[in-house]
C-alpha cells in the first residue's frame, strides 16, 4: 500500500522515547494496579466507558461521510506501525490507511466469501470499515455489550446500511446462547476481541466450534512471534501482560490442529497497529470432522 508523503519512518530518537514511556506506563501497572481482566472490568472499560460514550456523543450526526466519520478529525502525531513500519503519522491518516488496510487483509484470507460476521463487534467499527468496500454485501456484527450495539445500529440507519451492516447480542462464553446458531456456515473474524476474555478462551474456541463456521479468522494480541531482544516486542509483551490480555489464543490453535479438530489455513503478524504495543497476529482456520 502506498503512503503518502508527509509520512515519515520515526527516528531513533522518538523511537527512545516512546519505548521509555511505554515501558514505564506497563511497569507502573505491574506493579500498582495489578490488573485482573474480570468482566465486570471489560464492562466497565467497554459498555460503561467507550462505548457508552460514542453512544451519548453520536458523532456520526455531524453531516460528515462515513469515511471521515470513521477517520476522525485529528492532525495530531502519533508513531504507528504502517505497512510494517513504525512511522511518524497523523492520527486521521492512519485511520484512513487503516480502513484499507483491513479489507486488504480480510480479502487476502477469506476466500471467495462476500458476508462476514464479527464476534465482539463493539460500535461496529471493522464493519463499517469493511462496508466502504463494495465486495462486503452482508456484514453481521455480534457483542454482548448494550451500548455497542444500540450504537452500531444508530450508525447503520444514519449511514443507510440497514441492510447490510447488522448487530445483535451474543455471549461467547455462553454454550447454550442462541445466536451461536448464526455462525453455521458463517465465515467469521474477530479482531482484538479474544484479548478481553483470558480466562475463557478454551472455552469461546470451543463454543465456535460447535458452532460448525465455514471459516475462522482470528486477529488478536500475541507473544508467539514476538522476539524479545526487539523493543517493539518487549513494549507488546510487557503491555499484554500489565492489562492482562490473553496470551494463549494462539498456542490452542495449533493444539487443536494436532488433534485434528481444525486446519490452519494461514498465519501472518498483522502490517498495521495504532501504537508501539497493539501488534496482533492473525490465524485463518476452517473446523474439520463432524
């Protein structure tokens, strides 16, 4: 993918200092907050928190494309990693590229399927993104918090993609939730949602496979390809731990090919991340047997 111009590598010395800040901001959460990621914590972070709020501010109203909507207004600098590198990036631009960057990826590994679902979809923001590409005909969206909901399915009617951009309630770590039916045949992703559930990911892998999907692509936070003598990754690794995210996701996939419950399709570490710490890794998989 191209970049524009004004886009420049980040320099030794920014990258010091970054690394420095982030290092200590991880620290300081090792060793004050001791985070334990509960769900009464995601739900206060998420439904009560984020999403709450992108609900009560409803920034879509503003007479703005979906595109801009998306991208936001912000001109402020931000280091990111952009096509692998970590860059010196308007923080509106990099969300531009990443709205691309994203359908690229999900092209790359979705075969030939048009319809996507999203467990932990939150307000909607990857199938928003994916629906300014015309390949995407139905993009389902799936979460158990409230406020990311109702905000997902304001944004569809606002942007006129009932249609096509839908939301609905699933609890992933609920066997006998209904709407797991939803995902028969279904290709489906998640992208940074496992991370929020380390206590049960054996769990949610086995609920989605009981579910019989067509296809599986996962993209979350991970140390399996993280080398440690390398800043960057020593900044995700230490960062995955502080808030507790999962680090196991990964590492149960590959047991479940061994056992012969699943092929993996591909793996790739994802090109694109917001800060030094949001590397992700990506898993494609389809279930086998019966």
């Amino acid at each position: 993918m191209t970049l524009s111009p004004d886009i420049a590598p980040a320099s030794t010395l920014e990258l010091s200092r970054a690394y420095a800040a982030d290092f200590a901001r991880s620290l300081l959460r090792l060793a004050f907050k001791n985070v334990k990621r509960t769900g009464d914590v995601v739900d206060s972070e998420y439904n009560g928190g984020a999403w709450d709020r992108v609900l009560n501010e409803r920034g879509w109203l503003g007479g703005v494309p979906l595109e801009e909507f998306l991208a936001g207004q912000s001109p402020s600098p931000r280091l990111a990693k952009v096509n692998g590198q970590l860059v010196r990036i308007a923080t509106k631009d990099y969300y531009r590229y990443r709205i691309r960057a994203l359908s690229e990826l999900m092209m790359r590994h979705v075969g030939d399927a048009t319809s996507l679902v999203e467990l932990g979809s939150g307000t909607g923001y990857n199938l928003f993104s994916l629906s300014l590409n015309p390949r995407w005909t139905q993009l389902r969206g799936f979460d158990i918090a409230p406020n990311g909901i109702e905000a997902g399915r304001q944004i569809a009617s606002h942007y006129g993609l009932d249609g096509r951009v839908s939301f609905d309630r699933i609890d992933l770590t609920d066997a006998q939730d209904p709407q797991f039916g939803q995902l028969a045949g279904a290709t489906v992703f998640t992208h940074f949602c496992i991370e929020q559930i380390p206590y049960a990911v054996d769990a949610v892998i086995e609920n989605i496979l009981r579910a019989r999907p067509g296809r599986v692509v996962n993209i979350e936070p991970a140390i399996d390809m993280l080398n440690l003598s390398d800043p960057r990754d020593l900044a995700s690794r230490l960062y995955l731990k502080s808030v507790d995210y999962q680090t196991r996701l990964f590492a149960l996939l590959d047991e479940l090919e061994v056992k012969g419950r699943i092929r993996i399709l591909s793996r790739e570490r994802m090109a694109y991340a917001p800060t030094l710490h949001n590397d992700g890794l990506l898993y494609a998989w389809e279930p086998l047997g019966g």
